[in-house]
C-alpha cells in the first residue's frame, strides 16, 4: 500500500487483558514501530483485575486504560469498543505480535479501496521453528480449535494452503474478497480483525461482544463482504498441551454456559456434524493433513494433529453430555 496521498484513519485496537505480563511488551512493541501515524494509534487496554504486572509495562506505552472486572473477556470487548475513538477498530490479545511494520496498513488497505468490504480478516498464523510445540501446531494448521477444520468453519488457512476458497468473490495481489452468509460464516472477528466502528454500532455488541454473534447481526443486515488479508500474525497461545486443551474446554463450556443467548450456535447440517466426529476420531483424515503438512513444512508437530482431534472430541462429547444431564435435572 503506497503511503504518498493516503489519508490514513484512526485506529482504536482493542484489547482484553488479564495476566499476560509474560507477552504483553512485545505486543506493545509491535504497535509501537509500525509504520504508522502514531497519533493515529489508540490502544485501548481492557484489563480485567490482572494480578500480575501486565498494567504496570501497559501504563509504559501511553495506553487508554479501562476496567473490566467481570472475568468475562466478551465483556471486556464490549468496553474497549465504547471507549474508542477510532474510525476503524482492531482486535487484539495480549499473546498477539505484529510482525511487520506495515501490519496495520496492509489490514486498512482493503477497506479504503473498496467500501462495500465491512472488515478485514487475517488468512494465517506466524509460524516459527523455535516456538513451542503447541504454538508451532496451532499455527501450522491456523487454529485454536480442529473441530472448525472439520465444520468447514475455519477462519484461517493451514500453513501449505495458500488461496483462499470459501465464500470467495475476487483475488487481488494483497487479499482476497469473500461474501459469507449466515450459514458459512467462518470464525472470523477475533484476533487481528478490523472493521470500521460504525458497523459494529448496528450490533447488539453490548454489553458483551461476541465476534461471531455481531457479524451475523451485520450479515443479516446486508453487510457481508469481507477481506482475507495475505499476511500473519503472531500469536502464542498454547506453550504446553495443558495450556492447549484448558483453553478449549474454557471456551466450551462458556459457549454451553451461554448458548441460550447465542445468535451464531455452529449449526451445520447433522450429515456434517456426524462427519465431523467420525473424522476426528478415527485418524484418518487428520492423518493424512499432517503427512500433506510435512511434505511442505518439516516439523513433528503437524502429528500431533489425529490425536489432539481424537482428544478434543471426547472431551466435547463428556462436556455436551454433562450439559444436557444438567438441563434434564433441571
């Protein structure tokens, strides 16, 4: 994107915190040197009662510091998007890392040139050889969560993908353009997501602010079209098979907990949900993505994919019948 005659907006990056003392600096660094007018850079910092230094290294970086205090992180979105003062809004954890310096222009860049495109997606995930195992698995295969490989709900591409299909309208040289619906809709709207804030005043974004949930809302209002950039992000989210699997069952349970007030509830065509299970617990398929995956990227850690599948899928399975034995007795 060429700098000479752009009139580049305001961007408020929004980001729910809670303990992330240990990543919270390098991700501040990273705004820090973008190549970008710095008095268009607003981070809004949401943190949620750490107990640990993450406000104390954020206070160091002119942040605009808001409270949660619920330990709801849907909450927390919702709060830094009222306190915004940005045209445009980013999305951002505290594990996230920006890796170039051009970053948020190459976000920008598709919804300036184009107005009917409401908000731009990342299509990876950094890899990198030294990151731990865990990190490096889920950035080979562009997810938090393998059931989404399997729904067709994926907001990223594996690492050996390398053009995006789903919902697609046009490929340019710097993103792709997608129409998505109410029932494709991939599970974009998190980390690294910009959209301009008047689109997410139209949704019921208050007073908690799920991704998914607004961007039906904005679907079911006519604004559909979205931008899959062709750059990354770095973002370390499990360093341990513990960390990997706590974070899913964290994640799942809340949606469980919450599914009565979800507007986006995964639906899928039972054929699908069935094929799902069986492919993740069968080894198979998962198999054969890792061998796919090694062929072009050599790292172990693409095996570990038909058994944290096999491992997820129980684990779903034991949760969904908890909460249905809860809801019988109730």
């Amino acid at each position: 994107m060429k700098s000479k005659n752009i009139k580049f907006p305001k961007i408020s990056i929004v980001m729910p915190i809670y303990n992330e003392e240990k990543k919270i600096q390098k991700c501040l660094e990273s705004i820090k040197r973008q190549d970008y007018p710095k008095e268009k850079i607003e981070i809004i910092f949401v943190d949620d009662d750490s107990t640990d230094k993450s406000l104390e290294i954020a206070r160091e970086y002119d942040v605009k510091y808001v409270r949660n205090g619920a330990h709801d992180y849907d909450i927390g979105k919702s709060l830094g998007i009222k306190k915004a003062t940005g045209e445009y809004i980013t999305f951002l954890d505290g594990d996230n890392i920006l890796p170039n310096k051009d970053w948020i222009k190459k976000m920008i860049q598709p919804l300036i040139e184009d107005s009917s495109i409401i908000g731009s997606q990342l299509m990876w995930i950094k890899y990198n050889k030294n990151y731990p195992f865990f990190d490096r698995y889920c950035t080979l295969y562009g997810i938090t969560d393998p059931l989404t490989i399997y729904l067709n709900k994926r907001g990223h591409l594996m690492l050996w993908e390398k053009r995006w299909k789903l919902g697609l309208v046009k490929d340019t040289e710097n993103y792709s353009i997608a129409e998505f619906n109410e029932k494709n809709l991939p599970t974009i709207g998190s980390v690294g997501f910009t959209i301009k804030k008047e689109y997410l005043l139209r949704t019921d974004y208050d007073p908690a602010f799920s991704h998914l949930d607004c961007l039906q809302d904005l679907i079911k209002l006519g604004f559909n079209r979205f931008a899959i950039v062709k750059q990354d992000v770095i973002h370390l989210h499990s360093a341990s098979y513990s960390d990997f699997i706590g974070k899913l069952k964290r994640n799942f349970n809340i949606f469980m907990r919450d599914y009565n007030k979800r507007r986006y509830k995964w639906e899928a065509p039972l054929g699908k949900k069935i094929y799902a299970v069986l492919v993740m617990a069968t080894f198979i398929v998962p198999f054969y993505h890792a061998i796919r995956g090694y062929f072009k990227i050599h790292d172990a850690a693409w095996f570990a994919h038909p058994f944290i599948c096999f491992s997820v899928i129980t684990k779903y399975i034991k949760i969904l019948l908890f909460w249905k034995l809860k809801l019988i007795k109730k």
